[in-house]
C-alpha cells in the first residue's frame, strides 16, 4: 500500500512538472536575473559594533564603488572618539563615545559603550 502510494506521488509530480515546463531552461546561469541586485553604485562605511547587537558608524562619510566620498544619514549612530585609540585590530576592545551624525561629523552625545570591529 505504501509502495503504491510513494509510486503514485512521483508519478504526480512528474506529470506537474511536464505541465508546467519545468523541464525548460530559462537562459545562461551567468546572466543576471531581475532579482538580483546590482550593487555597482553601492556606497559603504565602516563600523564598530556593540553589546547590543548595534553597529555605530567609525566616520559620517561613505566611500562609494565609483571613488566617490557620501555623507551619511543625519540619524545613523556614530563613534565620537575611542579609549584606547582606534588601531583598526580585531581583537581590541574599546570603549567608544557615541554620538549621532550630523553633516558628516559626529558630535558626541556624552554615552559610552563597549565596541569593537
């Protein structure tokens, strides 16, 4: 019974799948599908992150794929200044003073907080 049923379930999605031209190829796997995104004009900045799962922005600036320098959005959390001094290694903790930017600086709020890259 069980065989036949197992039997009966490929046969199903055999028969679905010719109906629906599965079978097909829909063009080269190296072409770019509408879904995929293209990240040729991407603008990223570098940040630190915190204990609670948060990242602040290590400078209000972005450096885009084009060589082109953006200031980030005015809301985005920042990093004022860093005890002890921002080295760039991974495995340095640091405690950071946050801000917020604003125009492409980063104007302390006064809080403090445990970072690292």
């Amino acid at each position: 019974m069980a065989f036949k049923l197992c039997v009966t379930v490929i046969a199903a999605v055999y028969a679905m799948q010719l109906i629906c031209h599965a079978d097909k190829d829909y063009g080269d796997s190296n072409e770019t599908s509408l879904e995929e995104s293209d990240y040729e004009g991407s603008c990223l900045y570098p940040v630190l992150h915190t204990l609670d799962n948060k990242t602040l922005a290590i400078n209000c600036t972005a450096n885009c794929n084009d060589g082109d320098t953006k200031i980030i959005n005015e809301t985005i959390p920042c990093v004022n200044m860093t005890t002890p001094p921002l080295n760039y290694s991974l495995d340095v903790n640091y405690t950071c003073t946050v801000g917020t930017c604003d125009n492409g600086t980063c104007p302390s709020n006064g809080t403090k907080v445990l970072c690292w890259l």
